[in-house]
C-alpha cells in the first residue's frame, strides 16, 4: 500500500528515515535530519501541533519516536 508522507511547514515529514524534506526547482533539495539543532525544533513544532486524539495524530507520534 501506498502512504503520502505528512508534510509539516513545506516539508516532507519522512519518520522513517528521520528527516525533513523539500525540494525546490529554483533552490534544490533540502534535507534536514531531526537530530540537528534545525530538524529538532521543528520536530518540537510538529509534535505540538499533532492531535493525539485522532487515529492519524497517534499513528504519526508513535512512527516519529
């Protein structure tokens, strides 16, 4: 089955492999890897914003831990 990634902010949330993603014609790719000062605080942004309350909220907290 195919899944859309979320996407957070212009960026490809990819739980998996840890990372923020966007890709830009005029500017290119962009990887940023959550454990980096950057990926940390929108990671701290995304999970604030994610309602826990819903089943796509949780499935979405428990694939980014």
């Amino acid at each position: 089955m195919i899944r859309q990634l979320p996407t957070f902010k212009g960026y490809t949330v990819d739980a998996r492999l840890k990372q923020f993603r966007r890709v830009d014609p005029l500017w290119g790719m962009e990887f940023i890897d959550f454990d980096t000062p950057q990926g940390e605080a929108l990671l701290e942004e995304l999970v604030g914003s994610i309602n826990a309350e819903t089943q796509e909220g949780r499935e979405l907290l428990i694939s980014l831990w």
